[in-house]
C-alpha cells in the first residue's frame, strides 16, 4: 500500500493530534492524514461531505472506501465490493495504480461530543468559507449541526484554548479521550444524535421562503434618489468633497523637513484638505442625523399629515423646520404643536375683539354675525344707472379669509366634549382662554368636562333669552309629509320631537335615520368635529335635499360643526 503519492491537504494542529496508531487500512502515519479533496456537499445532511463509487454509484460516505493514489486519477474512490472485483472506469487501472484504503475517524479527540472527521470538515470549512460563515460551514460539517454549535465549539476548542492556536488535547500522546470513549459507543452516539435531529426537523413546521430582498437602489424607495440598503443618498450634501482627496498619497516619513524636523508646506496644504473633506463629511453626517432622527423619509405619512392642517398652519410649521436641527423629534413635534395651539388662540382672542367692537354679547350671536358677514361679502356691489362703474362687469368676490378649524373650535357656540386642551397646559402660551367679558353678558368660557352652550355650562340654569330656537324643517317640493308614530313605526321611541318632525318631512323611516345619523357623526370625529355639506351627502347616500336638510339639523343641534 502506497499513501505517500496522494495528494492530501494537511491540518498540522490536527494532524499532529490524531492518534499514532491506525486500524487495518487507515493511513500509516500521521503527517499523511489530512482532509480528502471533496466530490461533492449536499447542505443539510447528516453527512456533510458525502463520497460516491465511480463505479456503482453507491454512498460510500459512512463506510470504509478505497482511494486511487495514481496522479492520472482525480478524486477516484471505490467501494469495497467493486475494489474486490477489480472493476473499474474512466482511467483507472487497479493492477498498477496504488492506493489508500480510507476509514471514518469517528473518534473523539478534543471534546466528547465531536469526532475526528468532524474537526477536519470543520476547518475545512473554514478555509473554504472563511471565519464568520457559521450557516455555511455548519452545511460543511453537516450530522445536523447548527452554526451556534460549529462557532461555540470553534471558539471554545480553538480559540479559548490555552494552548492557542492548539486545542488542549493537541498532544498526540494523549488518548484520554479515545481510551474512556470507545468508537463503537461513539458511533452509536452519533447515530442516535443524527436520528432524533432528522425526526425533530422533519415534525417541525416549514420554515418559511426567504423573500428576496429589495434592491437598494434609487427607485425602490418612496423619497427619489434614497437607497436603503446603504442609508446613503444617490446624491449627498457636498457630494464632489471626494474629489479633492482621491489621488492624495500619505507615505510614512513623508512631509518632515530632515533640517528643522517640522512639516514642509505641502504636507500642510494636504493636513489643511483633509481638515477641509473631514468637515464635509461631518456636515454631511449631521443633515442625515436630522432626517433619520426626524423621520423625513416617510413622505407619505408626512405629506398626509400636512394636508390636515390649514395653510396658516402649514407656514407656522414650515417657519419651524429650522430649529428642528437642534431639538430631538419628540420636542419638536411639541414645540410645533404649541406654536400652532397660540396661534389658534391669538386667531380666537382677534375674533372675540372684533366681536366685542360690534356690541356682540354671547357667541350664537358671534356666530350668526359671521354667517351674515360672509353672505354679504358674496352679493355683488349694486350698481346704479348713473354709476360710471355700471357698466363694467362684475367680479368675483373675494372669498373671505377662514378661521383655522382649531381656532374655530374655541369661539364655537357649543364646544365639543372631546375638546380638552388639557396635554397643553403647562405651556405658558398654551393656556387656555379663560374667560370673555362683554357689557351684556357675565357669560365665562373655561375648558370643562362637558360642552358648553353660549358660555354656559349646560349644568347652570340657562336664562330664557338665550334658549337654543326650535328648528323647523323645510318640505320637500311636492311631497306630504310621512306619518310616523309608535304603531306604525319601529324604533320611532328612539327619536326625540325634532328628530320625528324631521323624518317625517324627509319621509324617512328612523332606523335608516338612525344609521345616517351614526355615520355622520363617526366621519366628524376623525376630522375633529368639523364636516362638509358634500362628506355628508357621500355619507348619507340619499337625495342632495335631503342630505343638505339632515347636514343643517345636524348643525343647528350643535352635534357636528360645519368646515
């Protein structure tokens, strides 16, 4: 038997560790024991490496197999059965080629639980895939391995070793491990431990496909030019600041003036560039810290948020952006937040002056001098026969100036329940408005836990003259009334007297009315109270008329505000 010509790679802290002497046909010495070139690797094997006959085709992985050492054939290996034959194929010639008769070391030799063929697997593996490839090299390894067991033993048998880069038991005179633990108990071992892994994945639950990952380019991300992947921009702040410094060389010893020992001017100017890229790059850091930390990213998010505030609000916040460099995101947001609650305020207190200065005593008078305001800013100026401007045309009124929805929920005749500024109040300028003095009136307007009626909590006796009118429904054209009541009528005990002489005007049964009347106050919480004359026609799914006639009850009985 001829083992000195193969070609083997050698493992000198294993080899020099294996044990001395070899069993019927294993190599005659240890300098020749090394890891066989691998054939082929089926990841997520009991085997790992696996080995078949260039004849038969059979595995011979697990079994004693017979290896060609002729340099004519490359990685030949023969099962027992056809090398007692003599057959053969491809170059092969069993009459003068030598050969090496190739046992399983499965015998421990550094840790009870890992053979001799699983070290070698194991740092091929590592030569192979490199140290950090723990999932590949467990592959390599296979007997079920995981790549937390391959990287806590290569760490505790190799690196934690005191004998580093050597294992412990690197001695090759040591056969402690090999005396206490035979090889038929360790096979068994193994075996055993190969079983109930192979049963134990083959009950657990598919695991799930690995979703192929999103190009980190410009195009897949909603803010044009970002790439994910990279956390960079396609364009960056300063983004030519490389090209000052791509073709400088700093060589060790180079800018040192042999005379006086100090730095020659070119080396300054260099010092001086790098200084210069260095700050770039520090500007450019920070602009990304702000973005990231700020969450500048979502467009959509941030685009949807900034439709819901008014234009005034808008401008506030964007007059804001710049202190957004110095706060972290959390006091930003309530910084903002209490520039646009004292500029709502100031909106309030402007309006309740005005009101004030036309002798406006309580707010549902405040209210309907607005109304009437806007109705006179929408007639056109009447012209005469002698006027010079009679004969020009008209033009379009200029629509009046709207008070913030936020604004306008504090001079409101009816505040809502949910309108509790109380997250504000510690600010000094988010104080609530207190009070409105007026020469008619001692009426007060406080923040409270229920809605408040012309300055009056609903609680207090609410005088004569500032009792809520009753609404009076107008007919549809052409129509009579419907007669509703309890014989007739389901659900009819769920409507109060305004509600019935509505539906029966708009001839609508209550329980249709009922789920009218809940959507349309479900669409104005979300917007904060307010509702348009068209959302409530999209709500309603009725007639225009009569969608216009439930929307105006709805605002008459101060359970909606109309935007």
């Amino acid at each position: 038997m001829d083992s000195g010509n193969s070609r083997k790679r050698k493992r000198s802290s294993l080899a020099t560790a294996l044990p001395s002497h070899h069993e019927s046909g294993e190599e005659s010495s240890s300098s020749d024991m090394g890891v066989i070139k691998r054939k082929n690797i089926v990841k997520g094997n009991e085997g790992g490496l696996k080995y078949i006959c260039d004849v038969c085709s059979a595995d011979i992985t697990s079994t004693v197999r017979i290896r060609c050492a002729s340099p004519a054939c490359s990685d030949y290996d023969l099962c027992v059965p056809c090398f007692s034959k003599g057959d053969t194929s491809r170059d092969h010639d069993p009459r003068t080629h030598p050969f090496s008769v190739i046992e399983q070391h499965s015998i421990p030799i550094y840790t009870r639980d890992w053979g001799a063929d699983e070290e070698l697997l194991l740092l091929e593996g590592l030569e192979v895939y490199g140290l950090g490839s723990w999932s590949d090299v467990a592959d390599h390894v296979g007997g079920f391995r995981t790549k937390e067991e391959v990287c806590d033993h290569y760490i505790k048998t190799y690196i934690e070793s005191s004998k580093f880069p050597l294992p412990e038991n690197a001695d090759p005179k040591d056969l402690s491990l090999v005396e206490e633990i035979p090889r038929e108990k360790f096979q068994a071992r193994k075996k055993r431990r190969i079983e109930e892994r192979k049963e134990a994945a083959k009950s657990a639950p598919p695991a799930t496909p690995r979703q192929k990952p999103t190009a980190s380019v410009p195009a897949c991300h909603e803010v044009q030019g970002y790439m994910p992947g990279r956390l960079e921009f396609e364009v960056e702040h300063h983004n030519e600041a490389e090209e000052a410094v791509q073709s400088m060389q700093f060589e060790p010893g180079d800018g040192i003036d042999p005379r006086t020992g100090k730095l020659d001017a070119e080396m300054e100017l260099k010092l001086l560039v790098m200084n210069i890229y260095n700050a770039r790059l520090n500007s450019r850091a920070d602009r990304k810290r702000v973005i990231f930390e700020h969450e500048l990213l979502q467009y959509r998010r941030n685009t949807n948020l900034d439709k819901k505030r008014t234009k005034e609000e808008r401008d506030l916040n964007n007059k804001a952006k710049p202190f957004a460099r110095m706060m972290n995101h959390q006091d930003f947001e309530a910084f903002t937040e209490n520039l646009e609650y004292e500029h709502n305020l100031r909106q309030a207190i402007s309006q309740l002056q005005d009101w004030r200065r036309m002798r406006i005593g309580d707010l549902k008078s405040g209210e309907k001098y607005e109304q009437e305001k806007q109705i006179r800013a929408q007639r056109p100026a009447p012209t005469g026969i002698l006027d010079r401007s009679g004969g020009v045309r008209a033009s379009k009124p200029i629509p009046p100036v709207e008070i913030p929805s936020a604004a306008t929920n504090l001079i409101a005749p009816e505040l809502p329940e949910r309108f509790k500024p109380s997250h504000l109040h510690p600010s000094p300028l988010a104080q609530p408005l207190s009070s409105v003095s007026h020469p008619s009136s001692n009426a007060v307007l406080t923040p409270t836990k229920g809605p408040l009626t012309n300055g009056n909590t609903n609680t207090a006796a609410t005088p004569s003259s500032q009792l809520k009118p009753k609404y009076s429904v107008p007919t549809l054209n052409g129509t009579t009334p419907l007669k509703l009541s309890h014989e007739n009528t389901t659900d009819f005990h769920l409507l109060t007297k305004e509600e019935r002489d509505l539906c029966s005007a708009l001839r609508i049964k209550p329980k249709p009315y009922l789920v009218m009347k809940e959507g349309l106050i479900k669409e104005a919480m979300k917007t904060g109270g307010g509702l348009k004359r068209k959302s409530a026609k999209e709500v309603c799914k009725v007639d225009a008329s009569k969608s216009t006639r439930i929307f105006d009850f709805f605002v008459h009985s101060g359970w909606i505000q109309k935007v």
